[in-house]
C-alpha cells in the first residue's frame, strides 16, 4: 500500500494528466490492436502504449481522477488483483510522466 506522500504524488499525476489530455498538447490515437500512440505536440515525441496504457488514457478521458477508481477498472477490465493493478498504474503513470518532461 502506498504512503500518504505518495498518493498524493499519484493523484497529482492523474490531474495534470487528465488536464493534458483535454487540451492540444497531446494527440491520442487508438489502433486496431488496442495499442495506441500519444504524441506530444509540443515535444514531437511519439509513445507507444499498450493495451494497459491505452485503457488508462481512455479512463481517464472519461472523467476517472482518482487511484482508486482507476485500480478498480484495471481489475475489472483485465482481471488482476489489486497490487497489479496498483503497480501498472504506478509504472504508467512514471513512464508518461518521464515522456512529458523529457
């Protein structure tokens, strides 16, 4: 489980994420695999996701802003337990957020 600091940390993520997404920083396309590609208008850098990462972004499109929602459809939607579902989003969110800062 994580400490307090850190899920702050993680709900900040989602935020600023959630605030990137809606705005033109950002372009989102799905494949036919159920990958998509995010490409960082500003940066011109191309992220491939996986299906995991690609569920996430749409989650969080759709107006899912907290951990705990977010835990919860991963393990509905791929049916894993919760520390799995804890640690990909935990890694999603650390890749995505290194992808934007780079």
């Amino acid at each position: 489980m994580l400490n307090l600091a850190q899920q702050e940390v993680l709900s900040l993520a989602i935020d600023i994420l959630s605030q990137i997404l809606a705005s033109d920083q950002l372009t989102h396309t799905i494949l036919a695999d159920n990958t998509s590609v995010l490409l960082n208008v500003n940066g011109m850098r191309v992220l491939s996701l996986n299906e995991t990462g690609t569920f996430l972004v749409e989650a969080i499109k759709q107006g899912m802003r907290t951990e705990e929602q977010l835990v919860a459809a991963l393990r509905q939607e791929f049916d894993v337990d919760e520390a799995t579902a804890r640690r990909d989003l935990e890694q999603f969110l650390k890749a995505l957020q290194s992808h934007l800062t780079a």
